[in-house]
C-alpha cells in the first residue's frame, strides 16, 4: 500500500496515512473505529413510520407495479374465500342441519372445501409472485447502495468501518426489502381480511357487534405501548448488528497480525462482549415481541367470552341462530389474526425504519472529490507534472503539507523520501486526485486536475503500492484488471517485460490459475510482478511506486529492477522508497520534513550539501544501501 519512504533505522514505512487495513487511502485523523455511518444515537424519538423512507423505495417498486396489481387482485380473492367459511357454516347449520335439508347441507360442505381450495391457491400464488418481487428489489437496492459506495470519496471510507458498511448493504437492506415488499402486501390483505370480518359481524348481528368491540379500546392500548417499545429496541439492535460486522471484519482482516502478537484471546474476548451486547439487545426485543402475542390472546379470549355469554343468551331468547353464533365465534377469532399479523409487519417496520436511516444516509452522502460540470477530459499527456503553492490537509485545521511547489518534466523520476508523516503519501493522494488541495493548485501539461474528468485523469496513471492487493480471480483478471478488454498477447507481452511469464506458464493452469483474495497462494514477490505487470499493460503516462520492492527478496528484484527499465522508460515517475537501487537514479530527490520540500536534488549533491537527506541516508539507509552494494559485487566466497 502507499506509505512513507525510509523504512529503515527510526523510519517506519507507513507513512502519514496511505492504503489501511480497510483498503482506504490515507486515514488522516480518524481511529479506524470511526463512526461515521452508524453514529445515529437509539431513542425514544424514532420513527415508527418515516414517510421519506417510504417515498424513496417507491422507486424500486415502480418496475414491479404490474405484478404488484396481480398480486393485489389475488390478495382479494384470498381474502374473500377467507371470510366465506364462516358463512357457509352458518348455512350449513342454519338451513342445512336445522331444517334437515341433506342436499344444501352437501352443497354448502362442498362450497366449504372449494373456498379452501380458491383460498390455497391464490394465497401460495400471490405469495410467490411477492417473493419474486421482493428479490428483484432486494437486488436493485444493493446494487444501488454498492454502486454509490465506489463513487465515494476516500473520507468516507477513513471514517467509517467496514464492518458497519456491509451491515448497511446486507443486514438492513434484507430488513427494509422485507417491510416494503412482503410486509406491504401482507398489511394490505390483513386490512382488507379485517374490513370484511367487520362487514360480516354487522350484517349478521349488529347488537353482539356493538359489544364485541367493546375490547378494542384494549388491544388499541396494548398495541400503542407495544410499538412504542418495539420501534426503541429494534434501532438499538440494527445498531448493534453493525458493531457486530465491524468486529468480525477486523477481526478476519488482521489475523496475521493478531496471531503475531498472540492477540487471540483478547480479540475473542473483546468480540465476545460486542456480541453479547448484540444479544442483549436482541433479547431485549424478542421480550417486547413475546410480549404481545399472549396479550392479544388475552384479548381474543375475552372476546369470544363475551360472544360466548351475549350470543348464548340471544340464542336463548331466539334473538338469533345457532348457526349465527357460530360464524361469529370464528369471524372473532379471525378478526385478531389480522392484529397479530399487522403486529409482526409493525415489528419488520421498525428493523426498517431503523435500517433505512442508515442507507439512505449513506446514499445520501455525496462524493467529496466529483467531476465540475464542465469538466473535460484530459488528453493524452507528456506528463508534465507541477505543484504549484500547495497546502493540504486531511482535516483542513492540520495541514500535512505546506506551500509544495515541485515539478516533474516528462519522462523525469522524481523520489520522495522522508520520516514517517513528512507527507509523501499525501503528495500522490493529491496526484490521484483522491483528494483535492485545500490551497494552491497541481496541473499535468498546464491542465489544472480540477477541471478536467476524474475517469480521464486515473487512466494515464499508474499505481504500484507496498502491499500488492491481488482480487479474487485468475491471474489473467487480474493483470487485466485496469484492462478488461486487453488481448492475450498484451497481456503476455506485460508478464514478459516483468519476468512472469515463466513462473506462470509453470503453473498448472498458467494464466487461468485462481488466487485467493489478496493472492494469498502466491509468494509476496509473485503478487508484486502481477501488479507490474498490471501497471504496465495499462500502458500509463505517469507512473506512481511506493516501496514497490521494499516487500521481495533479491533475486526478485532483480527481475523488478530490470522490469523497471521498461516500466520507467519515457514516463513520469513518482517513487516513494528508501532503497539506493531506486533513489540513485532518480532524476530529482525531493526530501519532505513535516509537510514541507526541505532539500532536493540528486543523490550525490544531496550527500555532499550534508544536510537532512545524508542524515536519513546516515542514520536510516546506509546499512541496507551497504548491503546492496555489497551484494552487486562478485563474492569471493562460494555459496554453500
């Protein structure tokens, strides 16, 4: 990854920021636990219906409003062979069994089971079309949500984890697909249920209607106190959720050096206890939701109880039938599944409101580093390179880099070197545009980077970072992978210039082998020669190196010593790196001490002027540039 340039003596490689663990460039003054996006404190004051976050999926229905009809139409049905039971029974007992008629008794029992049949089949029907539905739009929103996030700019991700990102694109966009696609057809047919049941009860007694709902003033009271509960403890546990992803992230990504420094145990136990707290939040709402079904149990028993003793005593005076009875003892039973049901989808309401927030402030946030609107693409350049009075900072009260004026002609290698946070990371960020100057300006043949395309920038430059992150893949993806559409024979050409083509012709899949994520089947000199070879077949004008042999052995540097020749031939180059090998043939030495260019020049004027740089060279380099020397020379000694 890019880092700071002596590596050697008191000088640590990584830098003032640079690629972190999280893949970010340059995470300037933010712990890695930033909590950027999953900062929204769990109150009392959330939501239970936002309506901005139901406007916004609207989007992602309107493709599907066709089937949203059908399943509607079929939700109808549903619903209407439901409430049809009931008053079949009552015929069957009213006018079939009472007046020992067997012929409408038969055909009331065969109405019965062919209602049960329409009911079957429209709701499995509806049910599927609802899925599929709900899919697609699960689909569109993370592609949505993902497609955002690589246009973010570097801040965001130097503030926010990762763990608590992919929560954002799994675990809540799961939670807000389901209360707005299965959930809102479900609240649909609920309600319809419960306006036919209503309509039936009144049209077969409106007096033990009347008294029936006396209950209802209860389970209103019941359910106000339970959502209220319901919409505090779902948020806090979408927000527990993302400290669980954020965890597990961390933990899976630096294995290495947690296993290192026998971390294991801490690391276990300090996941132990954010997943405990996820838990203890997750049982604090499973309480609240345990809560409520027993309680409109209590209701539905109080009201057929009241059925039971007011119809039983109209029965009795012959106010009404048996067969009326009975049908309303179901439609009562009925009435308060819809209740239960409607309770649930308030319950994925929550979880969605919750997880809603937090996507659409994700979508919400926009792109610190964009192209102005009359930008224009940059033309193919010579790579004329100029900083002129530059002063930047990550946060814009703490620059990291004061008045840098340099320049780089075409074809020039310019070295950055320095201590740890001098800011030579910082110098290419700006280059690369993955961040924008806060005073001054950098032009490429006179074309300041603020005024021309982002896109048409980033492809004449080329990056060859510390850590050489290889994608899951084909090692032929993954030379290709700043060229999807580069031929077989540029993609040999590329491996030939860097000395790979051996090495992967020997592999038993050759070009076709498959590497794990970041390459880890492959030594860190095999990843480092697939990222050259990457650069190269871009075929780059400008050229950026950061300690880009500081991680093999000699022999492969050698190969990339000689893959260099050709790399560096007729472009411009920016290298940060600390070995003799790469800064004594740079053209131009430019020495950084706390964010300002203090020396610069060639190696051996910058030697003889006895300044800072012979100090690093001194102090930091001169053993491993002693070796290096030591090891271009023939050895008297045979090698055993």
């Amino acid at each position: 990854m890019i880092s700071g340039g002596f590596d050697m003596g008191g000088f640590g490689s990584r830098g003032s920021g640079g690629f972190s663990s999280r893949g970010s460039f340059g995470s300037r003054g933010s712990s890695w636990r930033g909590g950027g996006d999953d900062s929204v404190e769990v109150g009392p004051d959330t939501k239970a219906f936002d309506q901005d976050v139901a406007r916004r999926m609207l989007p992602y229905l309107k493709p599907h409003v066709g089937q949203l009809v059908v399943a509607a139409f079929l939700v109808v049905v549903t619903s209407c062979a439901t409430i049809a039971g009931p008053l079949l029974i009552k015929i069957a007992i009213d006018d079939g069994i009472a007046k020992e008629d067997p012929r409408l008794l038969a055909f009331a029992a065969v109405l019965y089971l062919l209602s049960l049949v329409v009911m079957g089949v429209s709701s499995y029907t509806h049910g599927a079309m609802i899925a599929a539905i709900s899919q697609r739009m699960l689909h569109s929103l993370r592609v949505r949500v993902v497609e955002h996030l690589q246009k973010l700019s570097f801040r965001y991700l130097d503030n926010n984890e990762i763990g608590v990102i992919i929560a954002r694109v799994t675990s809540d966009v799961n939670a807000l697909n389901n209360a707005f696609s299965q959930g809102t057809m479900t609240l649909v047919a609920d309600f319809l249920v419960l306006v036919l049941i209503l309509g039936a009860m009144l049209l077969l007694d409106p007096a033990l209607s009347l008294v029936t709902f006396v209950v209802l003033p209860i389970m209103y009271l019941i359910t106000r106190v339970f959502s209220g509960q319901a919409r505090q403890r779902y948020r806090e546990v979408r927000h527990r959720v993302g400290m669980v992803y954020a965890n597990l992230q961390e933990n899976i990504s630096g294995v290495r050096v947690a296993q290192s420094f026998t971390r294991e145990d801490l690391n276990y136990r300090q996941f132990q206890g954010t997943n405990r707290e996820n838990l203890d939040a997750s049982m604090r709402a499973a309480r609240v939701m345990a809560a409520f079904p027993p309680a409109v149990e209590l209701v539905t028993a109080l009201a057929i109880g009241i059925v039971i003793v007011y119809g039983g005593y109209r029965v009795i005076n012959e106010a009404i039938s048996i067969g009326v009875l009975v049908a309303f003892l179901s439609y009562v039973q009925q009435f308060f599944m819809p209740i239960r049901e409607m309770s649930q989808w308030y319950t994925n309401l929550q979880q969605a409101m919750a997880g809603g927030e937090r996507i659409f402030q994700l979508l919400d946030t926009d792109p610190e580093i964009v192209d102005k609107p009359d930008a224009s693409a940059l033309p193919v350049v010579n790579g004329h390179v100029r900083f002129e009075g530059v002063t930047f900072g990550y946060d814009p009260e703490q620059p990291v880099l004061l008045d840098i004026n340099l320049e780089a002609k075409p074809g020039e290698t310019i070295a950055l070197v320095g201590p740890t946070g001098a800011g030579k990371t910082s110098i290419v960020n700006l280059l690369m545009r993955f961040y924008d100057v806060q005073e001054g300006r950098i032009t490429i043949d006179g074309h300041d980077l603020r005024d021309v395309q982002i896109r048409s920038l980033r492809s004449q430059v080329g990056m060859v970072l510390q850590d050489s992150f290889l994608f899951s893949g084909t090692i032929l993806e993954n030379i290709r992978y700043g060229k999807p559409d580069a031929s077989m024979e540029e993609v040999e050409a590329a491996a030939q210039a860097v000395g790979i083509e051996g090495f992967i012709r020997r592999l038993p899949d050759g070009y076709n082998t498959a590497v794990m994520e970041r390459g880890g089947r492959l030594s860190v000199g095999q990843r480092q020669l697939i990222c050259f070879a990457r650069a190269l077949l871009i075929d780059p004008h400008i050229l950026i190196l950061d300690e880009a042999t500081s991680s093999v052995d000699a022999h492969t540097e050698m190969l990339i010593q000689r893959a260099l020749a050709t790399l560096l031939e007729g472009r411009t180059a920016f290298v940060i790196a600390h070995r003799l090998s790469t800064i004594k043939n740079a053209d131009n030495i430019l020495v950084l001490r706390d964010g300002k260019i203090v020396e610069r020049g060639a190696h051996d004027a910058l030697l003889a002027a006895q300044g800072f740089y012979a100090e690093l060279y001194t102090t930091g380099v001169s053993a491993g540039m002693e070796g290096e020397e030591a090891a271009a020379k023939p050895s008297a000694v045979p090698s055993t």
